[in-house]
C-alpha cells in the first residue's frame, strides 16, 4: 500500500502555530514560577520540549508544502517559530498565486504589520 503525503492546509498551519506559541509561553511561564526540581516543573520542561518536537516536525511538512518561490515575505520561517502571531490581512486574490501567505501577516512581534484589517484566527474545529 502507498501512503499519501500528510497535508495541513496552510490556515490550519497559522492556527496551529499561534496556538502552539502560546502554549509554550504558558508553560514557560508556569516553569519559572516553580522550584526547577519540583515534579510540575519537570513535567512542564517534558510538555515543552513535545511541543518543541511538534513544531519542528510541523515546521518540516510546512516547508515540504510552500516551496520559497511562494513565499516572498519569507514567512513560513515564523509559523512554528519566533514572537510573530499571524491574523487575517487584506489581500488582493491575484496575489495567492505567488504568496502562499498572502491571506496572512504577523500581526504581532518583531515582523508586525501595523495599519491593516487583522482578525483573530480559530481552528476550523472552532469554528
């Protein structure tokens, strides 16, 4: 039997890194108001580095889905990593055939764009 290449729509990756961005910044924050060696603590530095292996192999099947070619703003870079959280951006429908981001910015963080219509993202589970 062949197996068919796992694929995650490119929303379902944004939603999944914002959620996953602020997991970590729970658990971290949970880490550092605990003594290291309390089991809690090394419960969370266990969820935190799952979460950390989660996202590189998410980070991987994202890129093996956008070539570079498609993403001229360099953003699937962000998705699983760095301070950005991603929201909805006005965007011109032609654009989605050389952006595969281009329903997309960061909307926080070092990369925000500032001055556009953003929105808060669900997963469609939500919805």
């Amino acid at each position: 039997m062949t197996r068919r290449p796992l694929f995650i729509p490119i929303d379902d990756h944004i939603a999944l890194g914002n959620r996953l961005k602020d997991a970590r910044d729970v658990i971290n924050t949970l880490i550092s108001q605990l003594p290291p060696t309390s089991k809690p603590a090394r419960d969370g530095v266990r969820m935190l580095n799952a979460v950390e292996k989660l996202c590189n192999t998410l980070d991987s099947l994202l890129c093996e889905q956008v070539p570079m070619r498609k993403d001229p703003r360099n953003l699937a870079t962000f998705v699983y990593y760095g301070e950005e959280r991603f929201g909805l951006r006005w965007y011109d429908p032609e654009e989605l055939e050389h952006d595969a981001f281009a329903i997309w910015m960061p909307v926080s963080g070092p990369r925000a764009e500032r001055g556009r219509c953003t929105q808060d993202i669900r997963l469609p589970s939500d919805r």
